[in-house]
C-alpha cells in the first residue's frame, strides 16, 4: 500500500508539474501575402489615352509590405526594357501590404516616384507593370517579374517587333496581358467576383472592356472585387511538456 502510495503521488507530481512547464508552441499558419511576386498578381484594368490621361491595376493575390512595384511605357524591346526611348516610369511600395482586391490608381497614390516622362499617348502606347527589387548603374529599376502588358491606341499594331512593344518574358496574351487594338481608352467592365485565374481570363478578353475614340472613360470604384485567394494552411502545433524529475 504504501509502495502504491508513493507511485500515485509521483504520477500526480508530475502530472501538476508537466501542467505548470507546459510550453504551448504555435508556429501560427503560413502567410498567404506575396513579396515575391508572379505574372498575373496583378492586372491593368484601365487606360486612357486621352486627356487627361490614366491607368489603373488591380491586385489579384494578398501582397505583402514594402513590394515595389513599376508602371511604365517604356518599350520591351530586343530582351530588354528599353529605357532610352521615349516613356517613363511611375513608382510605388505597398508599404504595409496591399490585400486582393486593391485598386490602384495614380490619384490613390499619396506617395510615389517617378523616372523619365511617363506620358500615355492617345495614337498608341504601352503600359507595362514590373515588379523590382533593384536599380542599375542609372538608377532605373531593373525589372525582376514582369506582371500584366497592355497595348491601345490608333498605331497598335500588336505585341512584336514592329509594334509598340514586344512582349516581356512571362506574360502570356490573354492571361497577364491584353491587346486592346485601335481604341485610345479602354476600362474593364466584367466580373469582379472569382479566383485569380478566373478573373485573369476574364480581364484578358477584350469583349470584356468598354472603349471608344472620344473621351477618357471612367473607372468604376463603387463596386468592391471579390478575389477569391487560397487559405493558409495550418501547421501542426508542437506540445512540450518538461517532465520533473522523480
């Protein structure tokens, strides 16, 4: 009995103990925000070609702080974005993230860069979105993924050598890029509701726009996007109990 005794307090000893050591690690779940980013994360859904002139993105995954991001009409040309033609650059960093969803425009831009002269022509331009991590020996940042291209305007003839613009590396017409013939304004009016790839098949289709010759066209902004993104997955939570000594 009293061998019993003492191996029944022991347990209790070290049940009490284990309680009072329990460590409860939580390796939380994994963040589904991007800082490196992919063709298609995000997406142009407006251009305007006409004064005054202005584009707007969309992002299609949950983007992670302080990625920056380039839009430029500087010409892809011979493997290289070619920035000793005429274009520019517009510059931002999504500071402290920028959720699926997000519209951006450069009225919503309260703190961005510029390099060259962006300045969207109504006859036929380019509009290339980038992201980069670096600059080079001028200080133009040097494209790392190439995101969404669009080509409009009266003098497009569409992605090649002889058009306005080749066609970066990664993007694929139709999916991470749009070729809006001859119009000089355009703006995306279809679905605003589904995954990533479902709305990057929609945005791709031109018959998916509204365009015209005339007058810049106006962006919607009252009616909210859907983007449906992937959940995070859990991972397995860790117990460690520290065992008393007997």
């Amino acid at each position: 009995f009293f061998s019993h005794h003492l191996t029944s307090m022991w347990l209790i000893k070290l049940l009490v103990a284990s309680l009072l050591s329990f460590t409860f690690v939580c390796e939380g779940l994994n963040a589904t925000s991007k800082t490196v980013l992919a063709s298609g994360d995000v997406a142009l859904i407006m251009a305007s070609g006409d004064q005054p002139t202005s584009w707007a993105l969309i992002a299609l995954v949950d983007i992670g702080p302080n990625v920056m991001i380039a839009v430029t009409d500087y010409p892809y040309v011979n493997g290289a974005l070619d920035t000793s033609a005429p274009g520019g650059m517009v510059l931002f960093n999504t500071a402290s993230g920028m959720p699926a969803g997000t519209v951006v425009t450069p009225s919503s831009l309260s703190t961005f860069g510029t390099k060259g002269s962006f300045a969207m022509e109504a006859g036929g331009d380019k509009v290339l979105v980038f992201h980069y991590t670096a600059v080079d020996s001028n200080d133009m940042p040097t494209p790392a993924t190439y995101l969404y291209g669009m080509l409009y305007g009266t003098s497009n003839t569409g992605w090649g050598s002889n058009g306005l613009s080749e066609l970066p590396p990664g993007l694929t017409v139709g999916t991470s890029a749009v070729d809006m013939g001859t119009a000089q304004n355009a703006v995306y009016i279809g679905p605003r509701e589904g995954s990533q790839p479902s709305l990057l098949q929609a945005i791709g289709e031109p018959a998916a726009w509204r365009t015209n010759n005339d007058a810049p066209e106006t962006l919607d902004l009252s009616t909210p996007w859907d983007v449906k993104v992937g959940t995070a997955t859990p991972t397995p939570t860790r117990f460690v109990f520290a065992a008393p000594s007997p």
